[in-house]
C-alpha cells in the first residue's frame, strides 16, 4: 500500500512539479533601534527572476494589511510609494549577482514589519520567506527596571561581601593576637 504514495512523490519530484522557493531572504528577525541603519538580503535562485525588477513589501501588524514599499529594477532605479520617506529607504544590487540587499536608515517605530522581496514570474508575484523588524527605544522600561533592579542586587551584595569580610579580619586579628606571646 505504500508504493503508490512513493510512486506519487517520486513523479512529482521528477517532474519538476515539487519546488523550492526561488527567493529566499536573510535575516529572518531583526531587532533594531531607534535611528540606526538595518538591512536585508533577497537572494534570487535563477537569473531569470532578476531580469524584471524587486519588489518590497510590508506586513504591518498595526493594520493588518501589506503596504506596498518600493520596486527596484535593473537599472537600479527606484520606485517608491508616497508614504514611504525616500531618502531612507535603498535597494542595491548585492555582492552576487542574484543577491538585493533593503537599506533602511534612522528606523523608527512605524518602520515596524515583516518585509516581504517579490519578484514577477509568468504573471503572479513570488515572496521570500520575510524578515521581521522591531524597532526600539535605546533604553526601554522593560530593559532599564531589570537592569536597575540587578545592578542594586550586586551593589548591596557586594556592601554585604565587604562587611562580613572585615568582621571576619577584626575576628582573626584577635584570634591571632592572643595566639601571640607577648
């Protein structure tokens, strides 16, 4: 009974109708803050995909919904959607040939998302696999209390560690000095 589900998967296999992606994206998660500069790879399987341009896009949690980002085609130029500020978003061209590297530069909060590269392939758009932004304050209440919290732990542990150190010298020079003739 089980040859013909392997009969199935080897025919399909062959046949070419079981794919790999032909996109693929790194990182998978970035966490970034406030002002700085992050970037994405989407790397192309075939050069064929790189012959029509990229598209980037976001899914925005707040929303719930893709926002079109910008198309970047051969020759470089740009295309960019009006909400979107053009002077910190860039795509270039990779050290591969098949590779297109997002730069974003002075994140901010609403930058948020999962960015998704597109390329257009006998009509229907193919997506990577998305890479997730969340963009942070330098110094966020959630990290500063746990680390105040820490750093007075270590502090009075340490004014803890000194005084019994010094009863401990006060106890042994007295153990010493009648242990000593005079």
């Amino acid at each position: 009974m089980e040859w013909p589900w392997l009969f199935l998967y080897l025919s399909l296999h062959i046949t070419g109708c079981q794919k790999t992606p032909p996109i693929f994206q790194t990182p998978p998660r970035i966490i970034a803050l406030n002002n700085s500069t992050m970037e994405l790879v989407c790397a192309l399987k075939s050069e064929q995909f790189t012959q029509s341009g990229i598209y980037w896009y976001r899914w925005s949690k707040e929303i719930q919904d893709f926002q079109y980002v910008l198309f970047s085609n051969v020759f470089q130029k740009h295309t960019i959607t009006n909400n979107i500020d053009k002077d910190r978003f860039n795509v270039s061209k990779g050290s591969s040939r098949h590779a297109y590297t997002l730069k974003i530069r002075k994140l901010q909060p609403l930058d948020a998302g999962t960015y998704y590269c597109a390329v257009s392939h006998s009509s229907e758009l193919l997506f990577g696999n998305g890479t997730e932004l969340s963009v942070g304050s330098s110094c966020s209440a959630f990290i500063l209390a746990p680390l105040v919290a820490c750093a007075v732990i270590l502090l009075l542990s340490l004014v803890a560690a000194i005084r019994r150190f010094q009863h401990l010298r006060r106890r042994l020079r007295l153990h010493f000095n009648k242990q000593v003739p005079k």
